[in-house]
C-alpha cells in the first residue's frame, strides 16, 4: 500500500554508495510526503551539480517503481548546509614574508568592508603569532562553545560588526613551534566548519608568512575566492611575495589574485600629515604588481598611528578623517568590484 510508512521502508533499499549505507540511514531524505498517486521528497546532498546525484536520484525512482508501481516521483535536491554554506567570499590575505603587515591589512580591509555594509568574518590563521584579537581588543575573550546535532561548535566573537576567530584559541601558544604545524590544519579546519559563521559575504584569513600546511590546505580545501597580497616595497621582501603569489597561481591551486597591497609604501610624519616621503621610491608598489601580473589595490603609508591602534584594539581604518582610512576603503571597493 502507497503511504508514508512504507515509503520510507523502500527507501531503505537505495544505497548511496559513495558512503556506503541507505539514504535514510544517512538522513538524505526530508519534507516526505505522500498523496493519492504521488510521492515528493527532498534529497539532501553535498554537492549540487554532482552526476552521482543524478544516479541516486534515478536509483530511488526506479526503485519506488517496483515496489509501488505507475506512481508519480517527485524528487527534488537539496545542497547540504554546512557552517560555511551561506559564507559567499573567502579572501586570503597573504605574503610570502613574515612581518610586511598581512595583520594590519587583514584587520583593516575587514573593517573598511563592513563600512561598505558587508557582512564579514576574519579569521587568524596565523599559528607564529596570531595577533588579530590584539587588534581587536578581544584577546581576553573566548568563542562561547555549545553542542549542536551531538558535536561541538563555536560561535565567533564579535566587535565592530565583524566576527572574529583566531587560531590562538586552539592552537597553545605556549608550546614551542615544531608541535603546532600538526596542530594547525585540524584547528584551521575546525575554524571553518566547526563555528556558526551564519551569513557572511567576506571571509578575510589572517595567513601566516610563507607557503605551508595551512595556505595548502586553505588552497585545497576551500573555496577561496582569491588572496591579496601584501609587501613592502623593499626587494628583499618582494622575492618572498613572488613566490608566495606563484603559490596561489599555480595551477593546481588556480587561486586569483585580487591584487597587491604596498604596505609601509611612504612616510608621512604625523606632524606634517600631507607630507610623503618615498623612501623606497614612488613606483615600486606599481612596478612589484606589474611583475606579479596584477593591479596595484592600494599603497597604505607607515604612520605610527597604525601600530598603535593594532596595540590598542582599535584599527585605524575605523577613525573616518585618516588618510589611511580611504585608502583602505578603495582596496575594499576595488574588491567589491573584482570580476571574479
Ligand atoms: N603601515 C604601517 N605603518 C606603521 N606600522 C605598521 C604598518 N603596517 C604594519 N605596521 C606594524 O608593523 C608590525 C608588523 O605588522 P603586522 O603584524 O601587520 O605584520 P604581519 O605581516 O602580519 O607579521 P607576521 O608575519 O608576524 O604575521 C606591527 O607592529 C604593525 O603595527
Ligand atoms: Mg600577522
């Protein structure tokens, strides 16, 4: 007999093979109903577009068939949530140097999007030395924890708008370097999917210097939507940033690049604040994207006002009058309107 009971039991003959069991005993099957001579149901899957749904989907039509005979099958897929299912942009904030305000910018650029009313999460990924809760003012604070569907998650701190999460809450500090690289990929992954990050439109990461686990796995494993890279405009530290932007463009990761940020591109005395002095020449920043293939997004000064309010908790990008202000909002809109 056609009803809802013994649907349910036919359905336990499909077998979803990539995870070896029956799509009732891996909750796939939700909003079933039954009526008159047909049958609807939602199919929850990981990946929409994926061709192994198509067989699934078939495999359960067919199956209902044999069973109920003539009866009409309405089927309809439906994309697993996950914690980063409603996160639109991931964007790493990179560079193959450690030092060359990655942090700064990161903090910043969160900031300067959030004042274009993006809704936007930021993420330190850096195990070294996460220092965004510093910049923040939060680094006395602790992500509450609760347990949802039997498994633990976080949910981020939040100041300015922006919710926060560093790899500091996971990844002891104390302990020397050698025992956190193995720490540090579980604790990123569990950064991003063990944490309620709800809607977000940006998703800035923190990265640490260089080129290792955790840029790879960010790389492989997520969708990142592209990384700016940051430098100074001395050529020391840019030899490192070319490698570390090779790294994002190589073909097995084909991350883009949103572009290049000159960080410490001038000195303006904060008693002469139209001054600016190139002490490292006025198209270095240009000639350094040039090189890398890339527009230049923006040249932010070395004012000492920048230090102290990463010091202080509150980044400068939030103080509306500073110079360094709108050069971070131009970054951020040349973001918005990347065509990527
Ligand atoms: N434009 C700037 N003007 C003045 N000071 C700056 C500027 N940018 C960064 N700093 C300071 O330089 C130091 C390093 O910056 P930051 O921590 O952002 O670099 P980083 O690349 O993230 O370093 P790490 O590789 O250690 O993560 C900080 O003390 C910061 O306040
Ligand atoms: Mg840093």
């Amino acid at each position: 007999m056609l009803n809802k009971e013994n649907v349910y039991e036919v359905l336990k003959d499909v077998i979803y093979f990539p995870k070896g069991d029956n799509i009732i005993a891996l909750n796939m099957v939700e909003n079933l109903m039954v009526k008159d001579n047909q049958i609807r149901f939602d199919l929850v899957v990981d990946q929409l577009g994926d061709p192994k749904n198509d067989i699934l989907v078939n495999g359960a039509k067919r199956t209902l068939a044999e069973v109920f005979g003539e009866v009409e099958v309405d089927i309809k897929l439906k994309e697993q949530e996950t914690a980063l299912s409603k996160v639109k942009h991931i964007i790493a904030v990179a560079s193959g140097k450690g030092g060359v305000g990655k942090s700064t910018v990161a903090a910043n650029l969160a900031v300067a999007l959030a004042r274009a009313n993006q809704r936007v999460g930021l993420i330190d990924a850096d195990i070294y030395g996460p220092s965004v809760p510093m910049m923040f003012g939060v680094q006395d604070e602790q992500p509450a924890c609760f347990e949802k569907d039997g498994k633990t998650v976080m949910l981020p701190i939040e100041k300015y708008g922006i919710k926060l999460l560093s790899i500091g809450c996971f990844v002891d500090t104390d302990r020397p370097l050698i025992w956190r690289g193995p720490m540090a990929t579980s604790a990123l992954n569990q950064l991003m999917n063990d944490t309620l990050w709800g809607e977000l439109d940006w998703m800035v990461v923190d990265m640490p210097p260089g080129t290792g686990d955790i840029q790879l796995t960010l790389a492989q494993q997520y969708q990142v939507s592209g990384a700016v890279i940051v430098t100074t405009p001395q050529k020391v530290a840019f030899a490192d940033v070319l490698r570390a932007a090779m790294m994002f463009k190589e073909e097995a990761l084909q991350i883009p690049i949103y572009g290049l940020v000159e960080n410490m591109a001038y000195f303006t005395p904060s008693d002469m604040p139209d001054k600016k002095y190139y002490i490292f020449g006025k198209e270095t920043g240009q000639r350094f994207a040039d090189q890398l293939g890339v527009p230049l997004l923006g040249q932010i000064p070395i004012v000492e006002k920048i230090a102290e309010c990463g010091d202080n908790g509150t980044p400068l990008a939030l103080d509306a009058d500073s110079p360094v202000t709108q050069a971070f909002n131009q970054i951020a809109l040349s973001i918005l309107n990347a065509k990527f």
